[in-house]
C-alpha cells in the first residue's frame, strides 16, 4: 500500500528494544489513552486480539521508566494490571522507577560512606532520612537498606523545639549519613526542618534526590512536582544533591544497556518532556521520539535547545498505532 512510505516505519525498523515514559505518554492521570495497550502488544510483535506471537512482525523488548518515585517497581506493575493492562507480563519487559535508581545508586554509594556504626562501641543502626513515599522505603529494603522518616507524615503542627527534640532522638538510635528526597504528598514544615539539620549539622551527610520534575500534569493542570521539595531543602541547606538519580541522568538506561548487554542504535525513547526523556536520550546516544500527549507541546519542541530535542515527533501513541495498523490492512 502507499501509506507503507510513512517515515515512522523507516523510523521503527532499526529499533529492537523501546523505553516508555509513563504518565502522559501511555495515560493521562489514572486512564489509558485509548489504543496505548494496543500499541505496546503491536510494537512487542503480538497479535493485539489473541496476544500471540505474530508471525513475520518485528519483535521487540519495551520497557518502562518513569521518573515518578512515590510506587515500587512491583507497585507499577499492581497499578498497570489493575488499571486493565492484564497482559502486562507477556508485552512489558521490566518496568524502572526513580525510587529504584536511588536504591540502585546508593547500593554502592554506602561503602564509600564514613559511617560511624563501623566503630564497635556504635551500636546505632545505619539509617537514611527519606522525604517521599513508600516506593522508595520497598526499594532501599531491596537492596538492604532501612530507611525512616515516613513516620513524620502524619505531624499536623510543627514546632521548632519539637523538631530540634526529635532529631536528638533520632541521632542516638540512627547513625544518619543520607538524606534520599522524593515526591511526597505529605511533605511538611517538620520534614523540611529536620532534612536541614541532617544536611546542616551531621558530618558527612549525603543529599540524593529520585528527580527533579517541576510539576506533575494532572488532568489539564500543573501541579508542585518533586522539584519544588528539592529547591526548598536547597534553599533552607545551602547546598544541591550530589546526584539526581531519575531522568536525564542516563543511570537506569545505562542499567538496562549493561544487564541486556544492548547495541544503543537499536533502542528508541519515547517519552512527552524534553527536559527529562528527550534529554537523557541525546545524552546517552540513543534515539528520541516526542509524543505532544503529555507535558511537551509543538511550540516547545519547536524551540528547544539541540540537546533537548528529539529525531521524531508524533501526537500520541494512539496515532503511532493507526499508522502502523493501517499498512497491514493493504
């Protein structure tokens, strides 16, 4: 058929393994767009009614990653299944999350630390300080680490002796050394005040952030993202994160190239922030494709500086597949 000339098929054929972003690229809120799990069966190779192998359809490996931190990567994928995707396990390969960059981060970030609990007479526990929500608590416990700080949620009143009180507390049961910041809906005057006295007045204390999102899209607005609980710990400390460990820091690509041992000019980004996705993309190399569905509109890619700009623009998955189905109907 004629339509077989449209440049995404040339785009894909290259490609043999695809990373997603996530909210605004595969749903808005708490909904698909309307042919997203379609698309992902079609572009991992299977037949979208049957999900079976297709014969003579270019397989594919996709994979998610997004920069939220509040899930686990076990809670993304309860959240997909739940939210209709059943065939989850059979189409999506693995699924990343900024909680799970940290954890992958400070794995090995912790032996260069000088923890005082090395010294025999210290029988504190080694603790991390963490402003978010439970996805990075499973994720730190997954690779051994304990964590606290959840427990201050729940502080309606803030009071400056309180917090003072409570961090001399907390410095005779935990030897703190990191102070991990993510996305957190209950984030408070007492959490802002005792991360300061962690970065302030502990010796060698580490500052890692999950991302560094401005707002989080929602519905046709813009909410706080986790970049306005990063710039007020900034602000009160003094003093940036080490390192921030969701996109455009290429850690988890980088992740998923090493453990699938991957040539980078066969994997494609598709993803609605250039600032994020678009970004981390031309900065490890790979191929870039920006969907106007989410955060990013036409005006912006238009004016985007190189490095935030990507090789492919399209509207949204739901139009990759009808171009992509269209052909096969010929």
């Amino acid at each position: 058929g004629t339509q077989q000339s449209h440049p995404l098929h040339s785009f894909l054929s290259p490609i043999t393994h695809i990373i997603f972003d996530c909210d605004g690229v595969l749903y808005a809120g708490s909904h698909f767009f309307k042919h997203t799990i379609k698309c992902l069966t079609h572009l991992r190779g299977m037949d979208e009614e049957t999900t079976e192998q297709q014969q003579g359809q270019q397989q594919r490996t996709l994979y998610l990653l997004t920069n939220n931190s509040t899930k686990s990567r076990r809670e993304y994928k309860k959240k997909f299944i739940q939210m209709g995707f059943e065939t989850f396990d059979g189409v999506i390969e693995d699924v990343f999350c900024s909680a799970y960059a940290a954890a992958l981060y400070l794995k090995e970030r912790v032996k260069s630390i000088e923890w005082d609990a090395s010294i025999e007479e210290d029988t504190r526990q080694r603790g991390i300080f963490v402003v978010g929500m439970n996805g990075i608590q499973e994720e730190l416990a997954n690779v051994g680490l304990h964590s606290f700080g959840y427990e201050f949620s729940d502080r309606k009143t803030y009071s400056e002796d309180d917090v003072l009180r409570t961090f001399a507390e907390y410095k005779k049961k935990y030897d703190i050394k990191c102070v991990v910041v993510g996305y957190d809906k209950h984030w408070n005057m007492f959490k802002l005040a005792f991360a300061t006295l962690c970065l302030r007045e502990i010796p060698g204390c580490i500052y890692v952030a999950t991302n560094e999102d401005r707002n989080l899209p929602w519905k046709n607005s813009l909410l706080p993202g986790n970049g306005t609980i990063i710039e007020s710990i900034n602000v009160s400390t003094e003093r940036k994160p080490e390192i921030v460990c969701g996109k455009p820091n290429t850690l988890l690509l980088d992740h998923i190239v090493d453990q699938h041992n991957l040539d980078k000019s066969s994997i494609l980004m598709v993803g609605d922030r250039l600032e994020t996705d678009i970004r981390m993309a031309n900065q490890a190399g790979i191929l870039s494709m920006a969907v106007l569905s989410g955060a990013a509109s036409g005006d912006d890619i238009a004016n985007a500086e190189e490095l935030d700009r990507p090789h492919f623009v399209i509207s949204g998955l739901d139009e990759v597949y009808e171009i992509l189905t269209e052909s096969n109907q010929e």
